[in-house]
C-alpha cells in the first residue's frame, strides 16, 4: 500500500472496541456494520499536521467509537463537542480531558486512559487511590504518574507495602 497508515493499530482497535462494547458513546445504540462507512474509531485530539509524530494520537485515551450520524454531529457541533470531550485542543491531553459518555439512557463524565481502560477519577487521581486500577495502568501511563506524584508516592511509600510491591511491578515492566 502507498498510503501510509496514520491510524490506530489493530490491537488498539479492539481494545477500543472492546472497552466502548460496540456502542456508539455519544447516543449510547449499539453500532454495526463496516467500519469507516457504518462506525468510526474518532479521533477527540484531530491528528492535524505532525499529530501522528504524538504516540498518544492512537492511544485509546483519544480514541472514541462512534456511529457515523454522530460522528457526522461531532464534527459539525464543534463548540459542543469540544465541551462534551468528543473534541479535544490541540494543546490539551486526551487523557486528562473528561469526555460525557452516553451511558443507559443518561450521560456520565468519564476519563479515557491510555491503557484502554475508563474510570471516574482524572489521571493524577490514580496514583492516589492505589487500588488495582494503579497496577492495570500501561508503563507509559505510570512513568507520567510518577513524573508528576514523584514526591507523593516517595512518602506513601513509607507507609504502604501495596505501593511498594506496585513499584516493584513497574521496574519489571519497564527493565
Ligand atoms: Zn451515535
């Protein structure tokens, strides 16, 4: 192929899929059909000029599955789009952007991690909790958690065997 691919691999598109369970997040039906025509995997941070030299362009964190009415929506609401989470600036980071899921007929505002997980709680929270989300979260997502809780974790350490044993995963993982 002469075109080259600026897109998620396919590995992040099924876990896209998988995390978003085939529903359109921002009418909350389930979507079928074939991909690019049907469904979308959108982008919330537009790849733009050099957006692809950003690893986290196809990270799940900007990554939102969508059918194509509401993508079509997104792309022309552009100010309530941008305030919902399904479009983010260039400036902001995907991740640390909330975005207003469609979820059982209501709306919740969720975060989209990097690894392909969701939850409630911003980034910098997860480091905080140190439940089992902390060690779920991918290499590239605990290296910029502990960039920015260095100083917490330092002192939580001290008190928290869990936190130590995380910290011990973490150096596998990353040696
Ligand atoms: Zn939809």
């Amino acid at each position: 192929m002469a075109r080259r691919n600026t897109g998620p691999t396919p590995a992040t598109v099924e876990l896209v899929l998988k995390r978003d369970n085939r529903i359109c997040r921002r009418c909350g039906c389930e979507v079928y059909g074939e991909r690019g025509r049907d469904w979308v995997l959108h982008h919330r941070r537009p790849r733009g000029i050099g957006g692809t030299r950003r690893p986290e362009t196809n990270y799940p964190s900007n990554l939102v599955l969508l059918d194509a009415v509401c993508h079509a929506n997104v792309e022309s609401q552009r100010e309530v789009s941008y305030h919902d989470g399904f479009l983010v600036h260039q400036y902001d980071d995907p991740e640390r952007t909330a975005i207003s899921v469609a979820a059982l007929g209501e709306y919740r505002w969720v975060y989209l991690y990097a690894d392909g997980t969701e939850g409630p709680d911003h980034p910098h929270e997860r480091v905080t909790v140190l439940d089992g989300r902390f060690q779920q979260a991918s290499p590239s997502v605990i290296e910029r958690l502990f960039a920015y809780h260095a100083d917490k974790l330092a002192a939580a350490a001290e008190s928290a065997s869990g936190l130590v044993e995380a910290e011990e995963t973490y150096t596998e993982e990353a040696a």
